[in-house]
C-alpha cells in the first residue's frame, strides 16, 4: 500500500512528459487518425496516436516492473 503514492506520481511525471513531447512531435497528427471538419465542428479521433502511446507506456511500465 506504500507503493500507491510513488505510483500516483510517477503517472502524473509520465503525463507531463509526453504532453511536453506533443508540443514538439507531431504526434497527434499522424497519418491513421480520424479527423472531421463540417461547417461549424470538428471531430478528431486520434487512432494511431492512442496505440502508439499506449505501446510506449506498456514498455516504459514493463521496463520499470522489471527492475524493481
């Protein structure tokens, strides 16, 4: 139970990191996301971007479960 903290901040470290990246990166506009645009709305499902960071995190999380 001591663990939920470091891990609560270790997200929230996380989180920050990768928003600071998609500033630089483009990665929100990568080829397979879905964009929307009609008259007066926009609809943006990013696809590839959500598997790409859900891969990187999956690594980054079995990395350090793995050197603990």
């Amino acid at each position: 139970m001591m663990n939920v903290p470091k891990t609560i901040m270790l997200l929230g470290v996380v989180l920050i990191v990768v928003g600071f990246l998609m500033q630089f990166i483009k990665l929100g506009r990568l080829p397979g996301d879905i964009v929307i645009k009609k008259e007066n709305a926009t609809f943006y499902f990013p696809i590839m971007t959500s598997i790409i960071l859900s891969v990187v995190l999956s690594l980054i999380f079995y990395m350090i479960g793995r050197f603990r």
